[in-house]
C-alpha cells in the first residue's frame, strides 16, 4: 500500500468509507516477531544459504524518525537481522515493494524507494549475498510516476505498477479513475505493458502469466505477456475490497485486503486505531477464494503482504514495526 498517496481530507475518507462486510472472527494468539517499522513488503529466499523472509522496513508515519532497511527473517532460529547494503552514498532509500528473481547466475533483489522527499520514484537493482546487498544500478523513467509494487524476470525485464497516474492525484482513486498504468522495463528504458487501471497495486508472475491487484477496482487480474505487453486480461478474483499484495502459496495466490479503508486510514495516524487484517487465497484457475486469516487488528493492523514458508504464514503490516506468524 503506497502510503504517500493517501487521501488527507476526512471528507474524502468517509466517502470511501464503504467497504466489504467482514469475515467471521477465527482469531488465533499467533507469534509477534519484531521487526523495523514498516514492513510493507515480503518475499521467500530459499535459494541462499539458510532460508529466511527478506522484509522491506520504512517508517511511514509521520513525525517519527527516518527507518529505511532491508530485514532478514530466519525462521529455523528465529533471529532478525539487518542487511549490509554497498551503495553510493548519495543513493536515496525508501524501500516498499520489492521481487527476489534469478538474472541468468545473479539472484537480484529489486526494491522501489519512494523518495517523494527527494522528487525521486526509482527502482533499484541489488545483487543478493550471504549476509549483503550490492548495488548494481537505479532506474528511473518518465512511466515510473508512482510506483507501488513490482516484479521481475529471468531475462532481467521488470513490471512496475504505478497506482495512479500522477503521483499524490488522490482523486484519482477516490473516483475510480482509470489513470494508471503498468510499466515494463528492460535496460534501454520503459514502455506501457498495459493500462487503464485504478490504484494497481500488487503484481506477480508464474509460468508466463502475470498477475495483477487492483485496491480501489477490488480484482486480481491475469495477463500473459506478448511482445512487451500484457494481454488476454482475464478476472481471476472478484469482491477483493482493498487488494494489496500477491504472493503465491503453491499454486494459488495468497491476497493482502484492507477491507475497512477508514480504519485503515485511522491506523496509519493513530496506532492504537485498529485496522482488520484479512488474507485470502484465490485459486487462479478456478476463481474460488476463501479466508485463510483474519484479525480484528488487536495483533496485526493493516496487513500489506502474506507469504507462506514450511506450512506457517507470516504477514506484514504497513506501519507496526512487527510480523506475526500463524503457525501450522
């Protein structure tokens, strides 16, 4: 969830007020894990030497100090770590969604950095070691306006969703305007691989066929992709009230919502506000979905991201600095 182009009107909250009904309570007392503030993004790394979850930590509320890191997550010891970064010194870091993908022998981490401060959306490339991050390049283009969520190709190509098509034009989603669009990158600069959304957010790709969320339109999309553009566009989940990310558990996506946007809103000033936390899983292939989990807010607000790892779920809120993990 992009949390720079909220909306700062109290008019404008409560007309988006509507939202989805909620699930029945099944709340479980599940494992609180501390983290950086912030964690909005998550991904699985099974390919380094010990599995871990790389988390994505920024401080996005206001008046608190600057937080900006790459966590580490070992599930086996159950240590949290920071991750050493070799960068320039001058490169501004504000990491939000982020994809871990292969590059030919290079596993390469990509991190969005909102440095709204700083007039700068760029995407950046890392080479991932043992314990570190290398900085191989930053990416900025004309098509990154407001980039949320990203995710990335064997052959080095990225898919960058923008939620709007102009950074901050809060009208955008709060009348449903299709503005926004897909960005795809491939070293000489970006094209449009698709458009006319609204608040697209998480995006995802498995066996040619990418995956998109929409917050503000309530789908999840599938797309293959033809010559550097995303066609066949077909509903793969319907009634996703504030879709956010996507991961995949297996064959099947597992889908962040925020489905009470004005507790949502409440909770990114007010800590203490709790935001509903639901994750579901859609099947793409059947369009079936169901509630894998649901919490009032009491142990998580405002869950941005849900993966899966040996059997446990973990999910990440966008302001508290906290995982927690719902156990087998």
């Amino acid at each position: 969830m992009n949390i720079r182009v909220l909306f700062p009107c109290l008019a404008i909250a409560l007309l988006m007020a509507s939202c989805a009904a909620l699930p029945k309570a099944y709340q479980t007392k599940d494992e609180i894990i501390a983290v950086g503030p912030g964690p909005e993004d998550m991904v699985v790394d099974t390919i380094s030497e010990k599995p871990r979850i790389i988390i994505s930590c920024n401080q996005r509320r206001d008046g608190q100090p600057y937080y900006g890191e790459i966590n580490l997550y070992y599930p086996a010891t159950g240590e949290v770590k920071v991750m050493k970064r070799h960068e320039p010194a001058d490169l501004h870091f504000y990491p939000h969604g982020m994809d871990l993908v292969w590059v030919k022998d290079t596993l390469v981490l990509l991190v969005i950095s909102n440095a709204s401060k700083y007039h700068e959306e760029a995407i950046l490339r890392y080479r991932v070691y043992k314990d570190s991050l290398v900085f191989l390049n930053k990416i900025t283009d004309p098509l990154i306006v407001s980039p949320n969520a990203i995710t990335g190709f064997g052959d080095g190509s990225i898919l960058i969703s923008n939620d709007m098509g102009k950074l901050g034009n809060f009208w955008e989603a709060l009348f449903i305007l299709k503005r926004a669009k897909i960005a795809y990158w491939k070293y000489n600069g970006c094209s449009v691989a698709a458009g006319k959304f609204c608040y697209s957010n998480g995006i995802t790709n498995r066996g040619g066929k990418v995956y998109l969320a929409s917050t503000r339109q309530d789908k999840v999309w599938s797309f293959d992709m033809k010559d550097n553009l995303m066609v066949n566009k077909q509903v793969v989940g319907k009634k996703l009230h504030g879709a956010d990310n996507l991961r995949f558990d297996g064959d099947n996506l597992l889908v962040a919502c925020h489905l009470r946007f004005l507790d949502f809103l409440k909770h990114m000033k007010d800590s203490t506000h709790l935001s509903p936390t639901t994750i579901y899983e859609v099947d793409p292939d059947t369009h079936e979905k169901k509630v894998v989990y649901y919490d009032s807010g009491a142990q998580i607000s405002a869950t941005a991201t849900a993966v899966k790892y040996d059997g446990a779920l973990y999910m990440s809120g966008v302001f508290d600095a906290k995982i927690v993990k719902k156990k087998k």
